[in-house]
C-alpha cells in the first residue's frame, strides 16, 4: 500500500534539479482534508420507479453568507503527465465542485499551505471533486480533450481568488 503523503524527489531539468509529486489514485480517505470525492459508490436510494440511483448529499457545498450558487461551464486545455506548474489558488469566500463532463481523468493538486508540499490526485474518469472553502489548490488540469466542465461554485461582490506562485515549480509524475 502507498504511503497517504507526497513522494518528494527531484528530477533533473537541465542544470538544475525540480521538486516532483507523483500522482496518487483520487480516494475519499486521501482527500478529506481537501474536499469531496463525487461519486457514484457507497450508499443510494432509488428513485424514478426504481430506474435510477441517487447517491444523496455528496458534497458540503459552502457559498458564504454573501454568496449564492452558480453553476458555469469551463473549457481548459488538455494537459500531459508529467506536468510541470508554480502557480496554485484558493478560493476564501466559497467552495468549489469540478463536475467532468466527460469520463476522461483529470489531475487534482492541493496543498493545505502554500508552504506545504503539493499533493497530486489522479480522477478514474468517473470522480468530481468539491474543494473546501479555502483550499490551496492547483489550475484545472485534464488530461485529455475537450476538458469541459460543470463548476459549481460561489457567486458574490467580494473578491474570491488568492494565488500563490512557487520559487521553483514543481513536477507531477505519473503514478
């Protein structure tokens, strides 16, 4: 079994090493301290006649007391393992779901402190995820085309983002 926290290495790039994360297989168990892990396991109830499974309150969805839900569709450019990146975000005033809308994997990176090494998660193609209100975390980052997604996320007047850019970026390998 792989150990739950980073495995740090460099790789060299050049003349110069890079601190590397190896991507790990997206689980609940992993990601608590980070969000949600959306699904379709565990416990359901049916609905429709029995036609159709619900997987009830899978994500602690948070908006603030000034904010409201919205739902927008993101379209990001594919990317490729091994990934290179220096910059991660947080959203303070709200949660944030990324909903695939295809059954392609995509990569998930967070931090619980800019100061913290990086952890890199690796969806089945069949996962979305709920960032908690204010975490650390990496660009949307699909492996494969379109990278088109639902995003359910915190609407409001108050500024929202907070970035943080990394002395020295960091590389993600494959698991």
């Amino acid at each position: 079994m792989k150990p739950l926290v980073p495995t740090l290495a460099a790789e060299m790039n050049g003349d110069r090493t890079m601190p590397t994360i190896r991507a790990e297989p997206l689980t609940a168990k992993a990601f608590a301290p980070f969000g949600d892990v959306l699904d379709a396991t565990g416990d359901f109830r049916l609905i429709n006649a029995g036609l159709c499974q619900r997987y009830h309150d899978r994500a602690r969805l948070d908006f603030g007391a000034k904010g409201r839900a919205g739902i927008s569709i993101f379209q990001a450019e594919p990317r490729a393992l091994p990934y290179v990146f220096d910059l991660i975000e947080r959203h303070p005033e709200g949660s944030q779901a990324f909903l695939p809308m295809t059954a392609d994997p995509f990569l998930v990176i967070v931090a619980l402190d800019p100061a913290d090494a990086p952890r890199a998660f690796l969806t089945n193609g069949g996962q979305g995820i709920n960032l908690y209100r204010g975490t650390w975390h990496g660009v949307l980052t699909p492996l494969a085309a379109p990278g088109r997604f639902a995003v359910v996320d915190r609407i409001g007047q108050s500024p929202n983002l907070e970035e943080h850019r990394y002395t020295e970026p960091w590389t993600v390998l494959a698991p």
